[in-house]
C-alpha cells in the first residue's frame, strides 16, 4: 500500500490552520462541487474550500501553487459548459460567501462588488437608489462566474454584455500575488486592456476577487410586448429589420414553436399559443417607449405577426420574463425523463434566419427533439437538444447535433459560443474557430501567467 503523502494533503492540512471547518472533504460536498448543470461526467474534487476575503484566496491560492495543487474557481455552479468540474481534482474554491457590495457611487454610477453577489441581490441593493445592473445572463449565478465566463442574456441588446460593463479587476493570480486591473474612468488609453484579458478567461489565469461594475439608471418607463408568427423565419425577418431600422429595443428574445409549448405548459402561460413568439421589452420615456412598441409592432405584421400584446404592468411584464427564465426548465420538463444538451451559437444579425431555420430543419430531419431560445437581437440563439439518458448513444447523438449546429454557425461567419464559454464542451470547436497560430498566442498568456497549470486545468484547451 502505497503511503506517500500526496501534494494535496499538505495543501489541506495547511490550509485547515486558517480556513478551519470550512476546508472540507465531506463527500457531500465534494459532490455538490463536481459539477455545474452540463452534461459531462463529475469529477470530485479533493476538497472543498469556502473563502471569505481576498487574503484567504491569495494565502490559498499561493499553497496551491507551491504543491502544484489545481485550483477551480466555483460560484454558484450554474456554468452550461463544465467550467467548474474539477477534472484533474484538488481544491475547488467556493466563492459564494464573497457576497458583499462593497461600494456604490451613485453619482458617478458605479459599484465595486465581491464575486459571489448575485446580479438579483446587486438589483435589489440598488433599487432604492434609481439604478440596476441591466447584464441578465437568465440564471442565478454569481457576477464572478458571469465575468469568468464574459456573460450576456437578454438585456445585452441595449446595455451590452458584462465585457462593457465591467470597469476594473482586483484578481489573485497563480503564485497568490494580487493584481488590479482598470478603474473607475469610462476610458483610458494606458498600457494593455488586463480587465478583457481575465474577463471570459474562465478561472484560467486568476481568480477574481472584486469586481467594478457600471450602472444605469432605471428607466422612466418599460413595456413589454408578446407578437406571435405562423413561422420562424417571419420572426427572424422581423427582429433583422428592427435592428437594422435601428429601434432601441431593450430585450428582443425569441422561441420557437416547441419551445413556447413548454413555456405554456411549464409556466402556465394561459392566452398564448404554441407558436414562435418574440418577447420584446423597450425602455425610455412613456413617449418613446410607445413609438418603439408601434414601430416594432408595424415591422412584425409585416412578416406575419399577430395578436401583438402589450404588458405595462409590472406584474405581467415580470410573469413573462420569468417564464423567458425559466425556458432551460420548460424545454427539459417537455420530455419528461430526458436531459438537454444546450447549444449557443451567435452569428451575424443578417445570416441568422439562415442558421435559425436550417439548424431546426436538420434536427426534424434526424430525429431530435429541440426547442430554440434566443437573444436574437444580437444574432444569439440556444438550440436545447433534449436525450434520453438511458439511451446509450442518445448523448453521442446529442453532441453529433452540437457540432453541425456549430459549424453552419461557423461557415455563416458566426462563432461557437455568444456567452455561455468554452469550458469542457467547446475546447475543439475554439481551435477550429480560431485556428493553431491564434490558440498558440492563447496557449502562451496561459503559460505565462500560469505556468504550473493550477488554474481550471483541462478548461478550453484540451491538453
């Protein structure tokens, strides 16, 4: 029997001195920490770590590095794209109870945040105050996971993603050493952008430990607004003459027939029918927000449009996009027993209706269940592939779909992921996408920063 001491276990031992019980190796939450909500097989982690301040990450993160120990940055486990499975174990690194607003300026609308706040708690800290953080990835992640892993969603449109809201960085590093990067000026012309670089890097050149964030004001009025088509592609028609036309709509989202009849039947939305259906949100004045919704209303009838509804109350407007939310849930409770690959292809606005209707197309034509949920506004969209997981190849059948989604995506000129990351999932479709000189450079800010391979190991390369 072999007894040698593993690098590992010093790293706990010594990180027990200052962590205590909160250092663990209980199977339990080993598990819970094997994986986020994909489909690859969990992998546990040596032990679990639940930090509480930035010292205590770059104390444990600098044990790590002296043991050659993996460090897998963990938020709230909601990554579609096995970003926090521990493939090559050691410590994952809890993050959730780094949940404090740190800072609010509300003159200069900016906040500095831990990065296990949630962008719902971040809302509701601000609501008083007349401002919100607009980036709504749909889920309740952490806003360190969302940085990680460059997050968009439904609001990204009008606001942007979390690239164009994030001001500056604090970020412990692999040897433990502590960075900051930009700050609190909307612009500046000094040295190389470090806050893009760690933002989408997916925990594999730092961990973040404090973000700022920009804000907005919260809109003098909002109005949603439900138009149902006959067909997909007179949906998409429509969403591409409203962004090119230029109208300043907040959220434009999309789904499908199949999708909007698990909506209906998942999050009981009485009154609609089965049918593709865009929801649609516009901010601004109580004048401007009523010429976008006729303007946008106008273009929709035009491409078969119909029964365009509008929903002013708060209420309602919060029933509708709950049930936007909620579609990850709908689409899986559509086919009871089976579980969802989730695709997240982006391509430009013009050749969406192209890679839309061909991807869904294809899928009737092999056999495949699929319902499509999209931030179309910015050419987005997710085509969950659903599968029976006692089905041997129903899984392999699943990804076979992923990759002809992806490589019409591709050939459209669009990329591989528009916001959920490479992680485990896309690690092949980054090198085709980018291609061997591009991957060598990425290859090499990894080396460079991180040059004992600790941080999320096996995360978007595949050696």
């Amino acid at each position: 029997m072999n007894t040698t001491p593993r690098p590992v276990d010093a790293v706990i031992a010594a990180a027990r001195e200052f962590l205590g019980d909160r250092l663990t190796t209980n199977a339990t939450v080993r598990e819970q920490h094997s994986r986020g909500e994909d489909s690859s097989t969990p992998t546990l982690p040596d032990a679990v770590a639940f930090v509480e301040s930035t010292a205590e990450v770059a104390r444990l993160v600098a044990l790590c590095h002296r043991h050659e120990v993996p460090v897998v940055p963990f938020g709230a486990g909601t990554s579609l794209e096995g970003h926090v499975n521990p493939v090559r174990k050691g410590i994952s690194l809890d993050l959730s109870r780094m949940a404090r607003v740190l800072e609010v300026n509300a003159e200069d609308m900016d906040c500095v945040v831990e990065p296990g706040v949630t962008r719902q708690q971040l809302n509701d800290h601000l609501r008083d105050q007349g401002m919100f953080f607009p980036v709504d990835p749909g889920s309740h992640c952490t806003l360190g996971g969302m940085v990680a892993t460059r997050a968009s969603g439904t609001n990204a449109v009008r606001y942007g993603t979390i690239r164009e809201n994030t001001l500056g960085l604090e970020v412990v590093l692999a040897d433990g050493r502590l960075i900051e990067t930009g700050g609190r000026t909307r612009k500046a012309a000094n040295g190389y952008d470090l806050t893009r670089l760690f933002i989408g890097s997916e925990g594999t050149l730092g961990v973040v430990t404090k973000i700022r964030l920009r804000l907005h004001g919260i809109p003098e009025a909002m109005s949603a607004a439900v138009v149902q088509f006959e067909t997909l592609a007179g949906a998409v028609q429509s969403v591409i003459e409203t962004m090119q036309m230029g109208i300043p709509v907040a959220r434009i989202e999309l789904l499908d027939d199949d999708m909007m009849a698990a909506a209906i039947a998942y999050s009981k939305l009485e009154g609609y029918a089965p049918k593709t259906t865009l929801m649609l949100e516009f901010h601004g004045s109580e004048a401007g927000v009523k010429e976008q919704a006729e303007a946008v209303e106008a273009i929709t009838a035009g491409h078969g449009g119909s029964g365009f509804r509008w929903a002013t109350d708060a209420g309602e407007r919060a029933r509708l996009w709950k049930a936007r939310h909620d579609s990850y849930w709908a689409g899986v409770a559509w086919k009871p027993g089976h579980k969802a690959l989730t695709t997240d292809v982006c391509v430009p606005i013009s050749r969406l209706a192209e890679a839309l209707v061909a991807a869904k197309e294809e899928a009737r034509a092999l056999g495949h269940a699929t319902c499509i949920v999209g931030h179309v506004g910015d050419g987005n969209f997710h085509q969950m592939v659903l599968y029976d997981p006692t089905d041997p190849k129903g899984l392999e059948r699943a990804w076979d779909m992923d990759r002809r989604i992806v490589e019409r995506g591709l050939a459209l000129g669009g990329t591989c992921s528009g916001e959920h990351g490479i992680g485990l999932g896309k690690r092949e479709f980054l090198e085709r996408e980018h291609g061997a000189e591009a991957l060598a450079v990425m290859r090499s800010l990894k080396q460079t920063l991180d040059p004992k391979g600790i941080m999320n190991p096996g995360k978007m390369f595949r050696n």
